[in-house]
C-alpha cells in the first residue's frame, strides 16, 4: 500500500505542488528517499527518525521509500521534514492516511520533535488554497500563511501536536492572519533644511512611481532625502502587500509573525555583487530589486556601482520584472520598484565649488557620471540638482511642510490613478502607462504640444524620454487636480529632465 500527502517546492514566487508518495516493503530495513532530493532534503531522514524517537515511536523494521513526485523537479530545503514524518506516521498506521492525503504540510523538524519556522510560507498557503487543502506548517509561520484566507491553515509548535490534530484528538484551531505594526516613521521633510525643489521631485516621484537621479557634492542631503521617501508614500494595498510579502517570504524576511503594510525601503552597498542586486546565487534567490518590489530601491555613490550591475538595470526599470536564467531552470520575479539614485557632481564632489574646484574640471565630472551609460540615464524621469547647504541655513528653525501633508496630496494622486486605470489590472501608476493609454491620459493641449515639440527639437529628446515627459506631467497635473495635461505642467517636468544631464 502507497500513502500519499502533499508539500511544495518553490520555483521563483511559485510553489509547485509535490507529491509525498511512502511505501513500505518487507526486506532490510532502510530508509531512502528518491525523487531529486538535495543534501538537506536527504538528512532530513535522521532528522524524522530522531523526532519519532523523542515521541516514542519506533520506524518499522521494513524497507521504507518515499518519492517526491514529479521526480524530475529539483527538492531543496528543509521544509521537507514534516511532511516526510506525516507519510512515514500514515503508512505504519499512527496517523489516518485519508487524512493526510487532504493536507500540504511544510516544516522542518527538530530532534527533540518541535516544528522550526521555514521560508515561503505564504507561497506554500496559495498553492494549498488552490488544490482546495488545508496547510500544516510551524506556529511561528501561521500568522503569516494564514493571510491568503481562501483555505484553512492550522499552525502547530511540534509534531506531536501536528499528530494529535490528525488524529482529531486534539484538534487546532485555524491560525489567524497577523501585521506587523510598524512604529510612526520618524524621519520627517521637516528636519531637511532648504532642498525645495528636491522636495519636490519626492512627492512627484512618489505620486506617479517616478524614477529618481539626484546629483550634489557629499552633503547635501541627497541620503537624508531618500530616507524620507518612504514616508510619504502611501501603505500597501492588500494586494500589493501579499505580492510583496511573498517575495519576503521566499527570502526569510518575514519573521515577526505577520506581513506588513509598509512599503520596503532597500539600500543595498555599491559593492553588491549582480547575484545581490538581480537575484541568483543557490536556489535562483530574489534579489534586491524583487526585494524593492512595490517599494523604493536606493542606490547611493550610483556611479561606484559595477558597470555590468548597472546595466542589468535596464529591463527591469522598463518591464516590471526580471528573469533569473538557469541551466535547468527560468524564474521570473515581479520587481516594479521606484529607484531613487544619488552620485557625486565628479570623484571629489566638489565639481561646482569654487573654493574647491578640481584642477581637473570640467572633465572629471564627465568622466565621473560617464560611468553611467546614456541609455539607463535616459530611464530617469527626474534628474535634479541638489546644491550644497550653507551653514547659516542649518540654524534656521525647520520650516517647510510635513511628510503628512505631503503624503496627503500623494494619497489623493494615487486615488486618482486607481480610478483611472480601474479597468487595466496590469497598470497601477502613471509610470507603468504606455501606448494608447498614454495618449489617452495624457495627451497636451495645443500649447503644451508646440513646447514639447519645441524642447524635442531642441534638446534632441529621445521616444523614451517624449513618453517619459508624457508621463511625468500627467502625474504633476494630478498633483494639481487638473484633469488635463497643460503648459506649465510640461514645462516642470521638462526642467526635471534637462537637470543635471
């Protein structure tokens, strides 16, 4: 007799279902496992027999073989565990095998048989919910799996409770969907001194997920601002953050017990290799771009970066997602972030200073940001110029607007944007906009064609950035309730591309 019950192993954001197949067969006693396991689904054998032991339960003298099915799908991780316990207990009898046949079940296990948090819960609850099955998986992982909602998810500590729910002795109840509070943002736009017009790149930035470049001497205040970005943007929708937080999921993110409304801020080292950034590595991991996914990736010293990590940036900016290619596998992440770049005027930063000019100006700053190819500087909407700030600025009392009220009118664009692209589920934001919509959306009146046909002309304006221009003044437009694209609204968003080129 074969008893059969279910797990998952990860492919990208996908959990793909597995088959957890255990026949035993009388001859010398062994325990194999087959299906393409790797060396921690392999141990994980020592680690089954150890947890029944410490339950008093003995394996049975006979040949014990389990399958992992499909067998030519690669089996990594130590999530393997508790289903390989559940398949053993079911085929020697301990456990009803009609019942774990209607289970996916996750978790590794300890000797002493307690259930450890894994990664990819959430992922693992979608694909349960799909195949209409109840997941098993660690406590710890229960606030988060349970935030699918469409199936039942029961969170045992340890196996023997895993057991007891099996055998209805002991029945759990449905874990409960948890979030994490995130405490009040403490950085304010207050506590920036001066910096106006790179306030207000920010808030355009935010409204329409506009990508950033900012250029100044070391500072400014170009670090200062970027942390101050997450503030006014606005929380996760349910959707969003179950996206997100599927990602984190993959990657162990999530471990408070619970997912989060707040959009992730990422500010990855220029060191950082293109594995780090792109994704890759053991097991095709997401990388720091996936990881920004509806959130803010910063890159600070943009230009110290590799060039070849740079490069790899290009798709992703355009389309919305990258492809992690494999020998024997494609994985495809969504990573629609808002990058945010900051570099140095030259390799001193001190490009526009005349008490400290370079002897080799102008062209160490052109040397310098040539680091940074033409055709990814062209993929930044806003490109501004942040000025050093002067002693007796920084005495003066903070003034200027809140991240609350500038988050406000953020709030207001991006309703206006959800009203808009209701109808087109693949668009969110005036940035992701192309095509017909564009021209839909954001066609000029007569005056603001003939001064964009103007600035095309004169400053040699690629396609790109003529939608990007398109695209940029819509969201000032719906910063300004209008619900046409006008003159002036094109003229500030053609200031923004021409600064700092």
């Amino acid at each position: 007799m074969v008893v059969k019950t279910y797990t998952v192993a990860f492919e990208g954001v996908e959990a793909r279902l597995v088959e957890v197949q255990c026949a035993l067969a009388p001859g010398m006693p062994g325990f194999a496992i087959v299906g393409l396991p790797d060396k921690a689904v392999s141990e994980a054998r020592e680690r089954v027999r150890a947890a029944l032991a410490a339950l008093s339960i003995a394996l049975p003298m006979k040949k014990i073989t389990i399958n992992l099915s499909p067998a030519d799908l690669p089996k990594e991780g130590s999530h393997f565990d508790l289903p390989l316990a559940l398949a053993v207990l079911a085929a020697t009898g301990i456990v009803p095998p009609e019942e774990v046949e209607t289970v996916v079940s996750i978790g590794e296990l300890s000797l002493d048989g307690r259930l450890i948090a894994v990664t990819g819960a959430l992922p693992a609850a979608m694909t349960a919910a799909a195949q209409d099955c109840a997941l098993i998986c660690p406590k710890s992982c229960g606030a988060e799996a349970a935030w699918v909602g469409a199936g039942s998810v029961f969170a045992p500590s340890s196996l023997g409770e895993a057991i007891r729910h099996l055998t209805q002795a002991s029945p759990l109840p449905p874990a409960t969907p948890g979030e994490v509070a995130v405490a009040t943002q403490p950085r304010d736009l207050r506590d920036v001194k001066g910096q106006e017009r790179a306030k207000r790149a920010l808030e355009i930035a935010a409204a329409g997920r506009h990508h950033l470049m900012m250029v100044g001497p070391p500072g400014a205040g170009k670090s200062m601002l970027a942390a101050r970005l997450p503030g006014i943007l606005p929380p996760l929708s349910p959707a969003e953050a179950l996206e997100t937080s599927m990602i984190h999921s993959l990657s162990g993110l999530l471990s408070e017990g619970g997912i989060s409304r707040t959009r992730p801020y990422r500010e990855p080292h220029h060191t950082a290799s293109m594995a780090a950034m792109i994704g890759g590595g053991r097991g095709a991991r997401p990388g720091e771009v996936s990881l920004a996914h509806n959130g803010v990736l910063f890159m600070d010293e943009f230009p110290e970066f590799p060039r070849a990590v740079l490069e790899t940036l290009r798709q992703p900016i355009e389309t919305g997602e990258v492809v992690v290619a494999r020998a024997n596998a494609h994985i495809r992440y969504p990573c629609r972030f808002l990058l945010v770049a900051a570099a140095n005027p030259c390799r001193c930063g001190y490009l526009g200073d005349a008490a400290r000019a370079c002897a080799k100006a102008p062209q160490c700053g052109a040397d310098y940001l040539g680091r940074v190819s033409g055709p990814l500087m062209d993929r930044f909407d806003l490109r501004i110029e942040v000025p050093a700030v002067s002693f007796t600025d920084l005495d003066l009392p903070s003034a200027g607007e809140s991240s609350a009220s500038v988050a406000e009118r953020v709030a207001r664009a991006r309703a206006v944007q959800a009203a808009r692209f209701a109808d087109h589920p693949k668009l969110r934001v005036n940035a992701e906009a192309d095509g017909a919509i564009l021209e839909q959306i954001a066609t000029p009146d007569a005056e603001g064609r003939a001064l964009l046909t103007r600035a095309a002309d004169r400053f040699g304006l690629s396609a790109r950035a003529y939608h990007r221009l398109l695209r940029t003044a819509r969201t000032i437009a719906d910063l300004d309730g209008s619900e046409a694209v006008r003159a002036p609204h094109l003229a500030e968003a053609i200031s923004y591309r021409l600064s700092a080129a």
